[in-house]
C-alpha cells in the first residue's frame, strides 16, 4: 500500500482529530502510533459494547414475527416474513391498550409530582435557605445511600393503612420524593442570577409566584432532564405498582408482563408482549439521549 494511500486512510478515520483541542485525545496526539492504535482498541470495544446491547431487542423484534412452530423450530434468527398483522393479534388477543392507559396515567402523574414536588423542595433548599435546612438537605444526601428496597415494607404498609391501596396515588408520590432530582433541581437553581430574584420580590412576587413565574421558566432545561428520567423510571417500574395495583384492575405494563408465568400464554405471545414493552423507552432514549446523558452529570455535587 503507498504512503498516499496510507495518508487517505489516516485522514478518514483521524482527521476529525486534527482540530480538536481539548478532550482526551486531541489533534497533536493522533500523530503518535501509540494513540492511533488505542483509539482504534477503544472504538473497537464501543462497537462490541453497542452490538451486544442491542442485539437482545433486536433478537425480541424478530422474533416476534414468527409464528409458534418457526420460533421452536428454525435456527434463523431472521423470519420467514414480517407479517404485522401476527403483532395487531397479539396487541388485541392480550388486550394490551388497556394496559398502555395505565401505565400512560401512572407515567403522568409521575412526571408532575416530580418536577412539583422535587423542585420546590430543591427552591427551598437552593434559595428560601430556612433555618435548618442545611440538616434537611443533609438527610435528603443520606437517602441517597440506603436502597430503596429497603424501605417497601414500611410504604407498603403505610398506603394500605390510609386506604391507597389500588390507586396510582401511591406511585405518583413515591416520584415526588426522590432525592436524585432535588439534587439536580438545587444545582440548577443555584446558578440562575440572584438579580433576577431580588426584582421579582421588589415587584411584590411571593414565595410561589417566584418560583411558578421565575424558576420554572427559567430551568426548562434541567425540567426536561428530570421528565425524561421520571417517564423512563415509572414505566419501567415493577415491585411498587405489582403490590399497589395487583387485582385492582389499573394494573401497568410491567405488572402485566409478570402475570404471563401464572397463563398459558405462548413464548412467541410473551415475545409480542415484551416487544410492545420496550418500544416507549427505546423511542424515549433515541430521541432524548443526549439530554438523558447530559443529565447523568447534573447532579454533580459542587466542592
């Protein structure tokens, strides 16, 4: 291979490097040997990493094209056709709409609570700075170190002893307490100019107008994290809404899924059903990942 050759090659694969200034590896480092062969190692490992992840949802789409016999019988992880009306059966033999209500109205209210309750609590924490709040805070940092598991038992029986049993109530709060998002929350708040809050109390602003009227406006962005994460959190969740909502009726998606192991519904029907499952949050996450990794560093703790 000629050296002009070689030259296309490396700018193909290196030249996005050559002005990069800052980063791990920038443009002065990619003129060593060295670099080129670690970046190719790391790019390689990224590539395994993505392959693997996706390659489970991406086995559960096929096959959920494949009728009973194909699915038990042929090695090819491709169907022989991809007949969508197998998924409408399915959709309508399950009854899975009504299941999508609930989870869409779990999700909801969720989504409120979080971004209500959370954020005024990181307001009060962040700006109001009552006294002792510096102690109110410090539990809410414990909180974050004792598994949630951990508590069920007690919350359990606290919603059964005020009658909240088989509502979405109890899921909804349970989203509006969570230490994770105050957090966020109070980072954020923190740096939005204290000007502009000392001229909405001149202009005769209370403590709520102030926050519905300036703080909320204002922290879209970090509003939008705190979505994305609670829409991801409470669909996906399973040991809270199985024994707040089992036999009640409002059962979600996920509570669904686990009743499969007490029917004798087909493996390829469960496929179909995980399928319907998964399809929200992996929309969810192609079209908001950068928001939803720029989030795993917001609530960095400033030293």
């Amino acid at each position: 291979m000629s050296k002009r050759d070689l030259g296309k090659k490396h700018n193909k694969f290196f030249g996005k490097y050559e002005d990069k200034k800052d980063g791990v590896i920038r443009g002065f480092d990619v003129h060593s040997t060295k670099v080129k062969i670690l970046c190719i190692i790391i790019m390689i490992l990224c590539l395994s990493f993505v392959v693997v992840s996706v390659f489970p949802i991406l086995w559960v789409f096929l096959a959920s094209f494949k009728d009973i016999k194909e699915f038990t019988r042929e090695v090819s992880i491709i169907p022989k056709s991809f007949d969508l009306s197998k998924l409408q059966e399915s959709w309508n033999a399950l009854k899975f709409q009504r299941y999508y209500i609930n989870s869409f109205i779990s999700v909801g209210g969720s989504v409120i609570c979080a971004v209500i309750f959370n954020g005024l609590l990181a307001y009060g924490f962040a700006v109001l700075r009552p006294k002792g709040y510096k102690i109110a805070y410090g539990l809410v940092m414990w909180s974050l170190l004792i598994p949630a598991t951990t508590s069920i038992v007690a919350v359990f029986r606290n919603i059964n002893l005020v009658g909240l049993n088989g509502t979405f109530v109890p899921l909804w709060l349970a989203f509006g307490a969570n230490a994770f998002y105050v957090v966020i929350f109070k980072e954020f708040f923190q740096e939005i100019p204290k000007e502009i809050l000392e001229a909405a109390k001149l202009d005769g602003a209370g403590v709520l107008k102030v926050f519905s009227t300036i703080m909320i406006p204002l922290s879209k962005p970090i509003i939008m994290v705190v979505v994305i994460f609670a829409i991801t959190a409470a669909w996906s969740d399973f040991l809270l809404p199985y024994l707040v909502l089992n036999g009640s009726g409002k059962e979600t998606v996920m509570v669904k899924l686990f009743s499969f192991k007490d029917t004798p519904t087909d493996a390829v029907s469960v496929l179909r059903a995980t399928l319907f499952a998964i399809i929200p949050p992996t929309v969810l996450f192609a079209l908001f990942q950068k928001q939803i990794t720029d989030g795993a560093t917001a609530g960095a703790v400033k030293g």
